[in-house]
C-alpha cells in the first residue's frame, strides 16, 4: 500500500493504543471474521434470551435483509464484472464454462439428495425449502480455498462455481408469489434508474456512492414494488459502475491510490459491518429445532452437492471441456467440498423464501450446521497433500 493511502484506511485508527487495535482490527477484516462473529453471538443470545433477542432481531430484519444485503450482493457481482474483463481470471469462455457446468451439477445432486431424504421422511412439507439447500456461502467458499492454495485457478473456479449456483436460488426467489400486488410502474421506476446509472458512468463518475445513492433508490424500489427481492436493488446498475481488470481477489484491499480503489476499500468495509449485523438478525437459532429438515439440509451439502460438482465436471472434460491448468482431480475435489456451506446465502434464501415457523427454524439451522464443511474441506486438503499441505 502506497504511503498516502493511510491516511484513509479505515483500520489506523488514531486513538491511543492503535497499536494493538489497528492490527487487530484488521485481523478481523482481512479474515471476514464479522460474519461469524454476529452469527456466534446470536447464537448464544437466542438460545439464552430469546425474547430479547427476537425482539431486536424484529426490528433490524428489513433494513439488514432487504436493504443492507443489496450492497454486499452488488460488490460481489462487481468482482465477477472484473474478472471477466480483459486481463481477469475469468476472462474467455473457456475458463468459465467449466465451473458453470459444474454449479449445475452441484445444484441437481444437491436438490435431488435433499428431496430424496426428505421424500424418505415423510416430511414434504419440508420440500419446498430445496433451493436453500443448493446455496453456496460465496465469502466462505472463496476464504477457504483461498486459505488452502493461496493463488492460482482455484480461486476464480470455486467463485464462478457458487455464483453460478446461488444464481438458481435468486431465479427462485424472484418468481416466488407476492401476498401484495405488484405495481405496473415498476419496470419503469428500474429503467430509470439503469438510465441514471448510466447517465454517470458517462460522466465518468469514478466512485461507487453517486451511484448507490442516486441510482440505487430508483431500483430498489422498482424491485420492491415489482415483487422482487430489493436486496437485488444494486445489481443491475453493476454493469456501470467504475471498474478495472485485475486478478481475481474477492474483497482484497487494492492500493488506495485513485478514487476507484478508495471507493473498492471504502465499501468493502461497509459489506463487512452490513455482514456483522445480518450474522446477528439472522443466525439466532434456537438449537433444539434440529430435525429432518436440518439433517436433509447437511446430507444434501455435505453430500450430495461435492459428488455432483465432480460428476459434472468429469462429463465436461469427457465431452471436450478443459480443465484450468494446476487443478488436479484431487483438488477439484478439494473445491467441490469448499462449496458445500450454504452459510450466509442459504439464511438469505431462507428469509425471502419460507415463512416463519418450524420449517424456517429446521432449514435456518441447517444452513448454519453447514459451516462444518469449512472445517471438512482443510481436512480434505490435508488429507490429499494439495495447496499448503502438498508434500514437497
């Protein structure tokens, strides 16, 4: 990082001891540990004070979920946006038709071992809940991999690959029937917006808050009165925003050396805090709910959706499909496995998808147990000898 740039870095805190708390923090940051942290704490909190906790989490819910997640998911897509670009990890066709080959896979084994059990339970009520069980945590499958092979194909692989598959659960999620009607103007109230993004894109506008602030409400509410998820608001107006080639580092922290990777810094810590607090609303689950549909949701991860993302690939590459160069059969098993928390994603689907009652609170703690496949995939890799734990 550029020396100028520090005067802008959120984690120098100039306060007595910033010492300590500066690195810290930035521990903290670097590790996306704010996700979990509010996760962690919910889960002590409802399972010891539900009533205070419920009543809080009452109140954050719509800002959080429906209005705070827009910004996360639309910097997520801005990192797609990049890396297919010229010069990105994921430039050219043939390097991202494998993954999303495989995402399709994973999303057929992953519904069909969550249907099956379920089906086997006698439990079909709990069969609508199938797309919460084929999401990905992108931001866990991503630190993880990245944690294990540090650089190479197996980051962009493993992002294309859950983008692709959470992609069939906000299809779902955007055709799923409104109690209210939806208002005719909306298509309109969106192209506006698309139109101001635009607008400033033209202009050359090189930070992302004119954007969010001017075109966002616009979309937001087009989505919102449309009978879409908002938290979707910001994702059309990604294809304007200020962007660069560079290799594919999901929330890396660029040189603060221009208004584009200040605003990159600026908003990636926003998403972290936006994280905290939807760990927080979101991951209080009462843990006595574990039932069939808490164990369908971890079979189907845990399970179904590695063998798929395997047998998908293994047919691509027989019909011709090439694999990225360095990815083995061993570490693409290691990758398939690092897709199989659902975490962060599947509570979004779950909240947008599945009224409150005993089916959320099976699926919620499901999606939560999923995080066991964090731990599963460095035991796997250990196991293989790949990335770091290779044999030299």
């Amino acid at each position: 990082m550029r020396h100028h740039a520090l005067s802008h870095d959120p984690m120098a805190l100039a306060a007595p001891g910033r010492a300590v708390i500066g690195p810290a923090v930035r521990f903290v940051f670097d590790r996306f540990l704010l996700l979990p942290a509010g996760a962690a704490v919910a889960l002590v909190w409802a399972n010891t004070a539900p009533e205070g906790y419920y009543q809080l989490s009452q109140l954050l819910a719509f800002p959080v979920n429906e209005i705070g997640m827009a910004v996360f998911l639309a910097l997520v897509v801005h990192e797609v946006f990049e890396a297919i670009m010229p010069g990105g990890a994921l430039h050219t066709w043939r390097r991202w038709l494998l993954p999303v080959v495989a995402a399709m896979g994973g999303v057929a084994a992953t519904a069909g071992t969550y249907l099956v059990y379920v089906g086997a339970s006698h439990e079909t009520v709990l069969a609508q809940a199938w797309p919460i069980a084929c999401a990905v945590d992108v931001a866990a499958a991503y630190y993880v991999i990245k944690l294990i092979f540090r650089r190479g194909a197996a980051l962009p692989f493993v992002l294309l690959t859950a983008l692709a598959t959470d992609a069939v659960g906000v299809l779902v999620l955007m055709t799923r029937p409104r109690a209210v009607d939806v208002w005719p103007g909306a298509v309109a109230l969106l192209l506006a917006g698309i139109a101001a993004a635009a607008l400033m894109r033209r202009l050359h506008v090189r930070r992302f808050w004119p954007y969010f602030a001017a075109a966002g409400p616009l979309c937001w509410l087009a989505l919102y009165l449309g009978g879409v998820h908002p938290a979707l608001a910001l994702v059309p107006i990604v294809p304007f925003l200020p962007r660069e080639p560079r290799s594919l580092e999901l929330f890396a922290e660029p040189d603060d050396d221009d208004p584009l990777h200040h605003a990159e810094r600026e908003w990636n810590v926003v998403a972290q805090v936006v994280l905290l607090l939807f760990g927080l609303v979101n991951g209080g689950v009462i843990l006595r709910h574990y039932d069939t549909g808490t164990w369908a949701m971890l079979s189907a991860a845990l399970v179904g959706r590695p063998i798929g993302i395997i047998a998908a690939v293994a047919g691509a590459v027989a019909c011709g499909l090439r694999r990225p160069r360095g990815l083995g059969w061993r570490e693409l098993g290691v990758i398939a496995m690092a897709t199989s928390s659902g975490f962060t994603f599947a509570l979004f689907l779950a909240t947008g998808l599945i009224a409150i009652g005993p089916v959320l609170s099976q699926v919620a703690l499901g999606a939560l147990s999923t995080v066991a496949g964090a731990a599963l995939t460095v035991l796997l890799a250990r196991l293989l000898h790949v990335g770091r734990f290779a044999e030299r």
